[in-house]
C-alpha cells in the first residue's frame, strides 16, 4: 500500500509541476471589475494635471452615436499607494508614474500581469509635460488596444460558449458567419436574410445577416447603403404595429457614419448610426459590416442593434459589436 500511495504523490507532483511549467497563465485568476471600466494608478498630482486630463479626454470621450451621451470608457483613479492586490486584478489597468529617475517617457504594454485576460499599460516619464506629449503621441494606439482588449474577451466567451448551430446555419447561407454565444436563438430565417437575436424582459440585442445582389447601379456610398438597409429591413423587420417596421433615423447631430477598415485580413464598411421603427417610438443604435461575398456577386450586411429603453447602452452594443467581429469564413473556421 505504501509502494501504492508514493506513485500517486508521484503523479500528483508531476502534476503539479506540469501546472506551473510554462507561462503560469493557467494559474492566474480570472480578472475583475465591469467591462469597459479601466483602472488609471496615477497620484493626485498627476490625476489632476494634464497627464491625467489627456487620460480623461481620450479614454471617456464619448462613445459614437448612441441615443445618450455615454462615455467610451469608464476611469476609475487609484493613487499609487492604494493600488494593493484587490485593484491588481482588474481587466484594464494604466499605470502612470512620473519621475526624475525616469530618462525618458514611455509605454510599455504587458498582457495577464496578475490575472487573465488582462491588459496593463506602464507609462512613464520624468516629467508632466513629458507625460503629456507621451500620451498625445500614443493616444490612438492606447484607446485601440483597450477597444481591442474588450472585443477579445467577448470573442473568446462566444467561441467557448457557442450556439454552434446558429454559427452553420449562417455559414450555410452566407460562406461564413459570427460565433453566437449560449442564449441566443433563431428569430426569422428567409433565403436571404437571418434574424438572432439574446432577449431578455428589457433587452434586446439583434443581429441581422442579409445579402443583397451587386448590380452595375450598386454604390458603395453612405445614401446607397443606408438605402439599402432600409429596404430590406422594411421588409423583413415589422413593428407591433400594422405599417410599422425598422428603418433608420436621421437626426440632427446624430446622422449615420460610413467608414471603411480592415481587421484580420478582411475590408469591411462599417455604418454606423441610430434606428428607429416607423410609426412607433422604439429605437436605438446599431452597426453593419458591410463587404462582399466570396464570389464577389453579393453584398453581405452583417448587422447589430440594440433594444434597452431602461439602460446605457454602451456595453450592450459593443457586446454585439464583438459578435459581428468574430466573422470568419466557413474555410477559416476554428476547429
């Protein structure tokens, strides 16, 4: 029994060991905090001066087109000497310091310090005007990285939680799809045109996919598409009411944006901008991916919208934000 008991501490420490081998990432404990929210450890002195004030400036600017102001991000300042272990395991964590031991200003981007998924971002400098210049400069890259850092962690969660067939259905249809976390469901299917959508008593968030032929008169502008959208949707998205159906708003101040990007490898047009349902009072924000089909013959819209009459809807739409941004073609699929 004795020779019995020391082989099973044997494997136990083999065990053991095999857990602390390598980065130790799987030993760090999930992170902390509410999405969107990003910890700044920075003293009084520099939290109200203008390091701190370009921190406020860029990283709570507003976030685009929603029916309310709300910011992109939410800080929350931790002075240097409180930041202790409960703060250390947060999601988004900067960490600014000035000081003459400093030579010059830097950022130093680190991933799953203390826990996992992670993001942390040291900037230092030797002084506040150096800080400041540090932060101007890499503004556009620091707000991305953590715009990035909170699509990731919605992407892995769909793509561990998935309703995997609602990911086939659209593949089937389509050449790719989304990965569509556990809750959501199949709302409407026709032969061009897919409606899932996550409801809950107060909430709603949708994502539309549809397809539309490309022909010799198709443009590529922000009145076509939007155009374009409105069309199909008149169609396929009716209110509660007869003649009441999903089309966009045109407000003042609040008109729908077009740009195009490229993100892993694939252009897309992303629109941008407000919904509303004609002859009711329900609306909300939304985004398209718009791009072509692999044959080049289609244009796919692949939509998302959110429905939260009662709450910000920051989060609820870059949650769905995230989901449209996991498309892969079907040959790209992760296994």
């Amino acid at each position: 029994m004795k020779k019995y008991f020391n082989i099973v501490l044997t494997l136990l420490a083999a065990i053991m060991l095999a857990g602390c081998s390598g980065d130790g990432a799987n030993l760090k404990q999930n992170v902390s905090g509410k999405a969107g929210e990003i910890i700044i450890v920075a003293n009084k002195a520099q939290w109200e001066s203008a390091p701190g004030a370009d921190l406020k400036k860029l990283l709570a600017s507003e976030y685009p087109l929603l029916p309310q102001k709300e910011a992109s991000f939410t800080l929350i300042n931790i002075p240097e000497n409180a930041f202790s272990n409960i703060f250390q395991i947060h999601r988004n964590i900067i960490i600014l310091q000035v000081s003459d031991a400093f030579e010059r200003a830097e950022m130093a981007i680190r991933e799953d310090v203390w826990s996992s998924p992670q993001t942390v971002v040291s900037l230092t400098a030797p002084t506040n005007e150096a800080a400041d210049s540090l932060i101007t400069a890499k503004g556009e890259v620091l707000f991305n990285l953590f715009e990035q850092a909170e699509r990731n962690r919605i992407i892995r969660a769909s793509k561990r939680y998935e309703e995997r067939g609602l990911r086939l259905l659209v593949a089937d249809m389509f050449g790719g799809s989304p990965y569509f976390p556990t809750g959501y469901s199949l709302k409407k299917r026709t032969q061009d045109f897919v409606w899932i959508s996550y409801e809950t008593t107060y909430t709603n968030q949708g994502i539309f996919v549809y397809k539309v032929p490309v022909g010799d008169s198709t443009s590529l502008t922000l009145d076509s598409l939007v155009a374009i959208r409105n069309d199909v949707l008149e169609m396929n998205v009716p209110g509660m009411f007869e003649g009441s159906y999903m089309t966009t708003s045109i407000v003042e101040g609040k008109e729908p944006a077009l740009r195009w990007l490229k993100y892993k490898g694939r252009t897309f047009g992303e629109l941008r901008g407000l919904w509303e349902v004609q002859n009711d009072y329900m609306g909300g924000p939304f985004i398209d991916h718009i791009f072509y089909d692999k044959s080049g013959k289609n244009l796919i819209f692949l939509e998302c919208f959110v429905y939260a009459p009662r709450y910000d809807k920051r989060n609820y739409l870059r949650q769905v934000e995230s989901i449209i941004y996991s498309f892969e073609w079907e040959e790209d699929f992760s296994r």
